[in-house]
C-alpha cells in the first residue's frame, strides 16, 4: 500500500511542485486548496497519470470548524498519515500604518495557527511520521517594513517547530526556510520592488519551486535531528 502525504496549498508554486515530486516518490496525495480550484485539478490530472491517487479537498485555514472537519473526514478515510506539509500561506504587504488588526490576524490564522492546529490533530494518526513546516527566511533575516505580519508568522512557525519536535518523540518535524520563489505571486508582483528586495539581500536569482521540492524529497531521507530549520538562500550575488 502506498503511503500517504497531505499538503496543504498545493494548486500551484511550492506546493504543487512538492506533490508532483512526492507522487513521482510513489506517496498517494491528499491537497487542498481554498480558492484555486482549476489550478488544483490540473495537478490532480498529473498526479493521477502516474498512476497514484490524489485527493482534492477545499479548505479555508482561517476556520477551525473547516480544519475539526477536514481531520476528521481524513481519520475516518485513511487511518493513518506518513506526511504532512504545512505549505499554504498568505501574505498582506502593505505599509505599517495602514496594516490593520483583522489583515494581520487573517496572516497569522493561515500561516501560524492553522499549522498549529493540523499538526496537534494528525500527529495522531501519524505514528513515526514526518510534519515539514515551510517558513521562509523573512522568518529569520530577510524580513521587511511592508511584511511584518507575514515575517513574524514565519518566524513563529520555525519556533513552533522547534518546540513541536520537543513534544512529539516519534514524528520527526522539521522548517524549510527559502528566499524569494519563482512563483506565480511572485511574478505578478511589482518586478522593480522584487529585484530591490533581491538586491537588498543579495539573492541574484529566484529559487525554482522544484528546487524546493527537490530538497524536501532529500529532507524525507535524512537523519537530520527533529526540530532542525532548513535555510534555502539561492543564488546569491
């Protein structure tokens, strides 16, 4: 039978490219999404011509009724999880003076709390398993004036991480940091503010998604210590 991977956010970007790589690895998938819904049946069309099983399930992070309902559609249907991939996230830039209370509760439900939530339910059903938080290195060194919601929900989930893999003695978990990522909301961004911001931390080109997948798939092998934070800086200058 094969194992089983849930990966949230993975209509398109870094997570997409994660499915596609654990498929191709031989794991059946469980995606979800929330607004992305042709996006996300392009890549079930994929993983499903390489003759693996992937479930496609709409879920709004920001709802823990939506999450309660998701883990318990979840037990009842598989039992048991080898990987969770806690990749969806959501990002409100905008100056400091205008970020309001509800934008940065919104970034926090989606990048920090949903995490949370979804680890504490599936370490239950995911003996000797692996959790794979994707943070950034806005967590840690890169952040900006126009992200701090976003930087402080990064920086929260590779504390979380290390604080998990404290509680957790038979899952090992881990935080994936990278750079800027050639993803499609990176490319519709403002393409001079990106290259200011590349410059200003001296990244000279953007991280593929495949690369990112790539090195999970090597994260999955390893015998790297539970709790470890994988910084993915890219070319730089």
């Amino acid at each position: 039978m094969n194992k089983v991977a849930l990966i949230t956010g993975c209509a398109l970007g870094i997570g997409k490219e994660i499915a596609l790589e654990l498929a191709r690895d031989g794991y059946n998938i469980i995606g979800t999404y929330n607004t992305s819904q042709q996006e996300i049946e392009k890549v079930k069309k994929r993983v499903e011509s390489l003759g693996i099983k992937f479930d496609v399930y709409k879920l709004d992070l920001t709802k823990e009724e939506e999450i309660n309902k998701f883990y318990d559609n979840i037990k009842t249907k598989y039992k048991k999880i080898d990987i969770l991939i806690n990749n969806a996230a959501k990002s409100l830039d905008n100056d400091f003076n205008l970020k309001t209370k509800k934008e940065f509760m919104e970034v926090l439900d989606v990048n920090l709390i949903a995490p949370f939530l979804l680890i504490q339910k599936f370490s239950n059903i995911m003996n000797n398993g692996i959790i794979i938080n994707i943070s950034s290195t806005d967590g840690i060194n890169t952040y900006s004036g126009l992200n701090i919601d976003y930087s402080a929900s990064k920086a929260g989930l590779i504390n979380l991480t290390k604080s998990i893999s404290l509680v957790l003695k038979n899952i090992k978990i881990y935080a994936v940091c990278p750079n800027w990522v050639d993803t499609e909301g990176i490319r519709l961004m403002n393409q001079d503010y990106l290259k200011e911001e590349m410059n200003r931390i001296g990244q000279s080109e953007l991280i593929k998604p495949s690369e990112i997948a790539n090195e999970i798939i090597k994260l999955i092998y390893s015998d790297k210590k539970s709790g470890s934070i994988i910084v993915l800086e890219g070319k730089h200058v």
